[in-house]
C-alpha cells in the first residue's frame, strides 16, 4: 500500500467521484495537501484515513 494518495486513490477509498474529493478537499478540516505537483496534489494516505474515520467516512 503506498503512503501517498493522490485524487482518485481518494475517491476510491471514500467510495465517492473524484469531483466529489475535489469538493471535500476545499472544505474547512479536510487535511492540507503534502504537496502540489504537476500532475496535482498528493496526501499522506494515514492523514486522509484519520480525517475519514473522524467524519464517519470510514470505520
């Protein structure tokens, strides 16, 4: 399992589109991207799946 998600690794594990991400990801708590590239912004997996379990995403 890779430490870094990007979008749709995202949208996959929160069973949504990835617009949907998209939209999450400018709302006040989603996680700060760890860092912007050229082919778009990545996450640490561990801070996506902490946010998802404390808003009942995941379990």
């Amino acid at each position: 399992m890779h430490h870094l998600v990007g979008i749709r690794e995202i949208a996959s594990l929160l069973a949504v589109s990835p617009q949907r991400v998209h939209q999450l990801s400018i709302t006040a708590g989603f996680p700060a991207p760890t860092a912007e590239l050229a082919s778009g912004r990545i996450w640490h997996r561990e801070e996506i799946e902490g946010w998802a379990r404390e808003v009942g995403r995941i379990e």
